[in-house]
C-alpha cells in the first residue's frame, strides 16, 4: 500500500497565505505547530480575522472573570507583532468591550491604514461602549467597512461620521448594523439620518430598535432622513419610519432592500411617519424587495404611490399577521414587471387586498367580470411562489395567479414545498 502524500503542503507559499487568509486568525496561527513546512506561513497572511467568542484559550471562569479578554489581548498584541511588515488588505475585529481603549490595537490598525494600504475594515463589539480612535476614520485606501452594534454609537457619533465619509474619499461599501445593540440608548446611529458620499457604491443600514423614549426626542430623531448618492448601485435599508424623507440623486440606483418598520400606535393618534419622498426618490430603480413591515408602511405612510417604470423585479415577503392592503396600488404602479416573486403566500388577512388576494374577508365586489385585475395592468411574466406549503389558504391563492396566469401568460416557474 503506498504512502499518503500530503498535497496540500506541497502548494507553493503563496497559495497557502491565501487560504490561510480565509480562516479565523487562531486557526491560522494553530497551524504553525503541523511542520515545519507550515511554521512561517502565518507572515503570508493578507486578511486578519480576529474573534473573541472563539476563546483562545477557553475556560469558563476566566470568561466570567474577564481572565479570557486578557488572554485575547496577548494574542492579538503577539500576531500583530508578528506581522508588522506583513502588507494586510483585511482587518477583522469581534470583542465583547472589555479593551476598547486598547492602544495597540487601534495603533497597529491604523498602521496597516496608513502605511500599507487596508482596503477592508470591519468592527463589532457586543457589549459596552467603544471610543474609535479619530484618526481610523481617516484612510486614502479603505474600500469597505463595517461598524456592528456598539461601533454604530459609541464609535459613530455625528462627528465621526461626517469625518468618516469626508475622510474616505475612496470608500465604496458601508455596513452598519445596530443588531443587539444597548437598547437604552436613545440616539440611533447618524447613517440612518443623512448619507451624502459621491463614492459609496453598496450601503447596508440596519437599525432595529425604537430609538427615543419620549415624544420629544422620538420625533427629533426621526424627522428627516437624507441620503444623496451618486454613485450608489444598492441599498439595503432597514429602519423605523420617518416622518420625512429627501432621497435624491439615486438615478444609478438598480436595487433596493427595504425593512420599513412603523410605530407602535396609540390609540386616536395618527400612525406617524411619511415614506412618500422615499418611495419617489427610488422610483427608477429595476429591482425592489419589500418586506412584510415595509408593505404595512407604504399602506399607512405613503400619501401616493409612484410610477416605477423600470422596475422588472417585485419581491415580496410575507407575514402571518402582516395584510396585503398596499399590493393592487404597488402593482398597478410597475407597468412593466417582469418577475414578480413571492416567499410565502399566507398573510394577514384584510378587506383591502382587493383583487391581488383570493381571501379577502368581504368582497364587495359581485361582479366579477368588470374588475380588471391589479396583476393583469401590470403585465407581469414570470411569478414564482416559494414556500408554498399545501394549505386550504394557500391553495385558493394558487389558484387565484393561476387563473390569472392565463390571462396575462404569467408563468409559474418555482413551488418550494415546506417538509
């Protein structure tokens, strides 16, 4: 029987910097002690990947006693030592807080901005406030960068944002996320307010909570919501509703991602927010995914709808308790759909779906034969239903496209079926 060859080692150094560059930084620094083929490897490495939750050395009570943030720190002190001459193009930093103010992190990566060109920066803290360093919002290099849940207050206050976009005149993609983030904070972060950058070509907004705990400051902080990009080519936005919104040169713009959410209400008061501006300002766009809260918004915040005369692709989510109420009007708006898609067909049911539902509660409707279906105006050609599970409800709304399909040649190209 012939030996095993180890063909992996046998690649040349530089192949195996890349794939090292794919792994978590712990991984590839545990592979120094396979040979002594792989002990200086780890200097090749062009993309850093730093995460706290990994444990480099993994013991419960030094987690609870921050004993294992203080072993996190010695190892990332000694890697970045190691590879202070290494040209990095990708930084990667997930900590739970404990040494935000750790100098010779924030150094070293401001070292790798300035000196060796970073193109990718991404920071998350899960826990307690961070204070980001002035001078790592400042880079000629930086493509792509990411700020996770406290980096998207702490670290991005008014201030720093508007040197942040000022400072990086070449910055293409924008992450910030909000996701598990100190609830009792009541700023949301500045990204949601205004973004005005003639380079950022791909932003991602997602802040989840409710920011303002009272009228005064709730409605301060949502008032106006601005965004002018040139060169933007997509957006995926998610965020409670404002009460205005100025979303202007998007020409460019293809495709949108939006997660519109609305406001608790009270009783006898009026639904606040208004998305109008915001639905006109992406009027051109060919694609547009909406989710259940964002079809609920357009119904009860948008004062009329817009033509979108070059939208060809319409995704819809749907939600058990979310209605359909706004889908004749959005569909009679895109006069030339081409793919309309559906994840789900179950939905909150209302007796405003009109005829884009098969059940709606009370159909004023008796005859049948004078209604001009929403989904035959808007000339769709291809539907596709995923998730569909075999309910009576689901069922009848089956049928419902189907009969419409051939009407219009809408063509039914995909049924995933839930097991």
């Amino acid at each position: 029987m012939s030996c095993s060859r180890d063909r992996i080692s046998g690649l040349p150094d530089e192949v195996l910097g890349k794939v090292l560059s794919l792994v978590p930084t712990k991984v590839a620094a545990s592979t120094s002690v396979l040979s002594k083929r792989w002990m200086n490897l780890l200097v090749l490495v062009d993309a850093l990947n730093f995460e706290e939750s990994m444990g480099v050395y993994p013991n419960e009570e030094e987690a609870e006693s921050g004993g294992s943030s203080d072993r996190f720190i010695d190892f990332l002190d000694k890697t970045l030592a190691l590879l202070s001459n290494s040209p990095i193009k990708k930084f990667s930093l997930s900590h739970r807080g404990r040494f935000s103010s750790f100098p010779g992190v924030y150094g070293w990566v401001w070292t790798a901005m300035e000196e060796r060109g970073l193109l990718e920066l991404h920071l998350e803290c899960t826990t307690n406030e961070v204070n980001l360093e002035r001078k790592l919002l400042t880079s000629k290099t930086l493509v792509k960068l990411t700020l996770s849940r406290e980096y998207a207050f702490g670290g991005l206050d008014y201030n720093n944002y508007r040197r942040l976009i000022k400072g990086c005149p070449v910055l293409e993609e924008l992450f910030v996320t909000d996701i598990c983030a100190d609830a009792d904070d009541p700023y949301p972060p500045c990204c949601t307010t205004s973004v005005k950058s003639a380079s950022i070509k791909r932003l991602v907004v997602s802040v989840d909570m409710p920011y303002g705990s009272d009228k005064e400051s709730f409605e301060q902080f949502h008032n106006q919501s601005y965004v002018k990009a040139p060169s933007l080519v997509y957006l995926d936005y998610s965020s409670h509703v404002f009460m205005d919104y100025r979303f202007v040169d998007l020409d460019s713009l293809p495709q949108v991602r939006l997660n519109l959410k609305l406001w608790d209400r009270k009783p006898n008061k009026p639904i606040f927010g208004d998305v109008t501006k915001l639905a006109v300002g992406i009027s051109n766009i060919t694609t547009l995914h909406l989710s259940p809260d964002s079809l609920e918004a357009f119904h009860f915040c948008c004062k009329y709808m817009p033509v979108f005369n070059n939208l060809l692709n319409l995704s819809i989510e749907r939600n058990k308790k979310k209605g359909w109420q706004v889908m004749p009007l959005l569909l009679k708006s895109c006069p030339h759909l081409h793919t309309l898609l559906l994840k789900g067909l179950v939905h909150g049911v209302t007796d405003k779906c009109g005829d884009a539902c098969a059940c709606p509660p009370n159909n004023k409707h008796k005859n049948k034969s004078k209604v001009i279906s929403c989904l035959w105006t808007c000339q769709v050609k291809v539907l596709e239903i995923l998730e569909y599970g075999g309910s009576f409800q689901e069922l009848k709304q089956m049928r419902h496209f189907l009969v419409l399909t051939r009407t219009t040649r809408t063509t039914v190209c995909s049924c995933e079926l839930i097991c």
